[in-house]
C-alpha cells in the first residue's frame, strides 16, 4: 500500500537522489524536501521545497514520515532527533537496484542507494547512508550515522564507529576498525595491521 506523503530533509543532490530512490520503489503517494534554501528556492528537481528547518514542526507532525537527507554528520544527527521529538516515523529508503540481505538488520533513517550491497548479518546503525555502489560485506558493523561515499568497499568483518566518514571509493580489508568520527579520505585502502 502506497503512503501518503515522504517528508526529506535536505534538498541538495543527495536529497534529490533519495527522493529518487524512494519514489522508485513506489511507496509514496507525494514527495516534498523541507531545506534552508527555502527563501530562496521553491523546488529541487521535479519536488517542492516546503519549509525550511527552523519551521520543520508545521511540516511534520506525530506518525508522518521523514527522513534526514544531508551527508553531514552532525547536521544529519540534530535533524533526525529533531524528527524523532516531533514523533515523526523515520523511515529507511532503499533503492529497488541495491541489494539488502533478509539476514542484516538496517537502522530507522538510513539510506542505501543504487548499487549498493548489504551482506547477510551486517548491522547498519540508524540515521546511515549507504552511497551508490559501496558493499557492505557480511559480519560489517556500521555504526550510527556513518557515511560511506560511492564505491566503498567494506570486507567482512569491518567495524565502523558512529559518525565516521569513508569517502568515495575507500577500500577496507577483512577485520578492519574504523574509529568513530573519523574521516577517510577518498581512494584510501585500509587494512589491519599485523
């Protein structure tokens, strides 16, 4: 059954592309972005613009549906709590060409794009994004508002502390931990060392 309406929360190019992804998978009856550049612009893509943050409690009220769509961390934090004291519902999108294994278990307010892998008892925390094409591995534990960048290779086994950052394209060997809050640059190949 199609819901009525998806409330994202930044309107910038990952916002348009979790718009996207959501409308694919054809949950959603309306789609509309709340982001600061309100004042300023009225749509992004083909989805209106509402409000801005300041004014997100008239947009979203107890049980509507939401997610936070900003690749900052600590912005994407503040949002999705703001969301969750407004008793908002914060819902995961995936995009119907990724793959989630029935055996991982996905957090409230994550996104995983076109692409993207999960393997079988990969814990992904809430409030995580998932770009295109980056693999979860099995055994992964990603932890809460992670970010991993398009084409992130993550090996099984791989612990990602809370609010990391793997850029695109980062390549992460078996067994590897990544602390929290910690930004990998793009390209890098991490491994354990011995």
């Amino acid at each position: 059954m199609r819901k009525s309406k998806l409330v994202v929360v930044g309107a910038g190019g990952h916002g348009r592309s979790v718009a996207e992804a959501a409308m694919l998978g054809g949950s959603w009856q309306e789609i509309v972005f709340v982001d600061d550049a309100f004042a300023q612009q009225k749509s992004s893509g083909r989805w209106p613009i509402v409000s801005d943050t300041a004014h997100l409690h008239t947009v979203v009220s107890a049980g509507d549906n939401a997610v936070v769509a900003i690749g900052n961390q600590a912005t994407r934090m503040r949002l999705f709590q703001r969301l969750a004291d407004l008793k908002a519902m914060l819902v995961t999108v995936i995009h119907p060409n990724a793959w989630v294994s029935a055996d991982a278990a996905v957090g409230a307010g994550t996104t995983i794009m076109a692409g993207a892998v999960v393997g079988t008892h990969a814990t992904v925390g809430c409030g995580s994004i998932i770009n295109a094409n980056a693999t979860v591995d099995h055994d992964v534990c990603l932890g809460e508002f992670a970010h991993l960048g398009v084409g992130v290779s993550l090996a099984g086994g791989v612990v990602v502390g809370d609010r990391a950052w793997l850029q695109a394209g980062v390549s992460a060997g078996y067994h590897v931990k990544v602390l929290p809050d910690s930004v990998i640059e793009s390209g890098a190949a991490l491994k354990v060392d011995l």
